[in-house]
C-alpha cells in the first residue's frame, strides 16, 4: 500500500476492548492491519481489570511485528467529543501513550491506508508489564478483578471477536488454553461464570498477586526520570 493515509477523517484502531465494547458512536467499522506493532497482555491493570493490590494484564500495543484489528470510521460532528472520550478512557495512568499511525484497511474494494488513532505502550512506565512467561500471565488473568469485572471475562470477550474477526494469534491463542478460556467454555459462557471463576482462582495459595504500585496522581511522573 503506497497511498497516502487520509487525514481528513478521524479513524480510531481498536485492537483490545476497543474492538468489543468501543463506547463511542461512529458510522463505518473495517478490518485494519497495523504494521510496526502487535497486540500484547503487557500492561498491568489496576483500574478496570484489577487493582492496587492484584493487578490484572491488559492488552497493549508492543512495538514489533503486526496488529490486526478494527478501525472505527467518526463522523466529523462527533470527533472532538470521541477524542475527549478516549481519553479519559485510556490516558487513566499514563502507561498508554496516543498515537497516530497509519493503518491499511482490509476488505472489499481496493486497498487503503488511513491514519488511525491509537494507543501504544509506554515502555518505561511502572504499570508496563513487558512480555512475562506464559504460565504468569496466565495466573495473573485467572485471579485479577476490577471495576469493570473479572480479567478473565476480558480475556474472553477479546478472544470471541477476534474469532469473529478470523483473526488468528498463536501466543493468544496459547494463553488462552494455559488460562482457561479456550474452546466451547470461552465461547458459550457469561461474564458471571468468569467473574466466579475468578473469585475461585484468586483464593488459591499459589497465585500471589504482582508487585505494581502506581499512584493516579503522579501517572506520568515516571518520564522525568527517562534519559533525554
């Protein structure tokens, strides 16, 4: 794809509950590849998905490799209230950094490339949690709990899109066995039977929770000590 990205019109790529559960009102919802970066459970959670206390694993954007996902066509009238939205949904710690890069559209018609709003991982930030071992991961998600519900209901909810999508991942795909997620369970089962499954995991001995602290107050006081 050698087109110029359109800039005209605000796109926004969805990649983790963005795809699920955008929030935010748009007119058109395409197939888009993002190259440069891949979906990831490299962020701590300590809001939405987990806490101070048991942090869970949310899905980031690493750099490297590639990223299939959704990119979100906003009307004009609605882009400064969509952008207001999103940012107050993402930017809660600073661990997400906003990102404009462009995106290929996949799909019927000829191909395109427009720049796509996103959020990308702050390396450097406490709450990156970087690429962790499998059976890590996978106990961290099983036990975790937030205010918007149980990790592992997330991690469900992500896998059953992108099944939709035909988006295939092989280390997701690992996790999600290595979890308890995989198969008909993920597919047939509410978000109750998770967040119950989670209550049962999170009262086994042999899931200690992460060691993470992050104060909201003081979300990006982490980049004054970065090298300039």
């Amino acid at each position: 794809m050698n087109q110029k990205p359109d800039t005209r019109t605000l796109w926004v790529f969805g990649y983790g509950s963005l795809m699920w559960q955008p929030g935010f009102p748009y007119v058109e919802a395409r197939h888009a590849r993002l190259e440069g970066y891949s979906r990831a459970f490299c962020i701590y959670s300590l809001h939405y998905r987990g806490t101070q206390l048991r942090p869970g694993l949310v899905l980031g954007l690493a750099r490297g490799g590639t990223c299939d996902g959704i990119a979100f066509r906003v009307a004009a009238e609605d882009a400064a209230r969509v952008r207001a939205y999103l940012h107050a949904r993402e930017l809660i710690y600073g661990v997400y950094r906003e990102a404009m890069l462009p995106a290929g559209l996949i799909g019927p018609g000829d191909p395109e490339t427009v720049n796509v709003l996103t959020y990308i991982a702050e390396t450097g930030h406490p709450s990156f949690a970087g690429h962790l071992p499998l059976a890590r991961r996978a106990a961290i998600i099983r036990a975790a709990r937030g205010k918007a519900g149980s990790n592992l209901a997330y991690f469900a909810a992500t896998l059953r899109k992108l099944q939709d999508l035909g988006i295939r991942q092989a280390d997701l795909e690992r996790l999600a066995v290595c979890a308890g997620v995989a198969g008909p369970f993920a597919e047939t089962s509410d978000t109750g039977v998770f967040d119950g499954r989670s209550r049962v995991f999170a009262r086994t001995r042999n899931c200690k929770p992460s060691a993470v602290r992050n104060d909201r107050r003081h979300a990006f006081s982490y980049r004054r000590r970065l090298p300039a």
